[in-house]
C-alpha cells in the first residue's frame, strides 16, 4: 500500500533527488524561480490559442491532458524545491493570502463592502 501524499514528503522526495545528482548547487532561488517561469510558460503554451470553451475541454483529449498534468508537475516541483530552499511554507503563505485576501474582497453586499464587482487578485 503507498502512502498518502503530501507536500512534505514530495519536498523530500524532490531533495533526495537533486542530492543524489549533486544538483544543489544549481538549485538557488534565483535559478529555481527562473525554472519555475519557464514551466509556468509551457503550461500556458499549450492554452496559447484556444477559445475559452476549447480550454475548458482541455482535459478530454488525452494527449493534451498528459501535457497538462506533466506541466502542473513541473510548476509544482519548482515551486516547492524554491519554497524549500528558502524556508517558505507553501500551505501557511496560502493561507495567509486567503485570509488577507478576504479582508480586501468582501464578500458584496456585505457590510463595508463595495457594490461594484471586484476583479480577482492573487
């Protein structure tokens, strides 16, 4: 039986791996989160020139969907070797933004909020 999955252990996992190559001293922040553009690139290649309901059936086609998976892995993979390089906590930084996020973006028609529809922020 596998273990269940969490972000932890895939940091492990992704440090052992780079050890084992002697990749460590590629793997700065600045290196990583180039690596991490780069794949977040190619994640919105393959949505490049799509209509909005094409890319919403992305996932239909499997070819397309391994592409898809393969470069959400790639962007996570990234995104959590820099985390840990650098001591962020992925889940507690998410966190955080939610919350101060929900602070700048009342819910409408709640009080102090505005009226006006708000565009989305990261």
């Amino acid at each position: 039986m596998t273990e269940p999955l969490d972000l932890a252990r895939l940091q492990r996992r992704l440090a052992e791996f780079a050890a084992a190559r002697n990749w460590q001293p590629y793997h700065t922040p600045k290196n990583l989160v180039a690596a991490l553009s780069v794949e977040a690139s190619e994640l919105v290649e393959i949505f490049q020139w799509l209509t909005p309901e094409e890319s919403s059936r992305v996932m239909a086609d499997p070819d397309t969907a391994h592409r898809v998976t393969d470069e959400v892995a790639d962007v996570l993979a990234y995104l959590l070797q820099f985390c840990d390089v650098l001591g962020v906590d992925p889940l507690a930084a998410l966190a955080a933004k939610i919350d101060r996020n929900e602070r700048r973006f009342p819910v409408p028609g709640a009080q102090g909020a505005s009226e006006r529809p708000q565009p989305p922020e990261e």
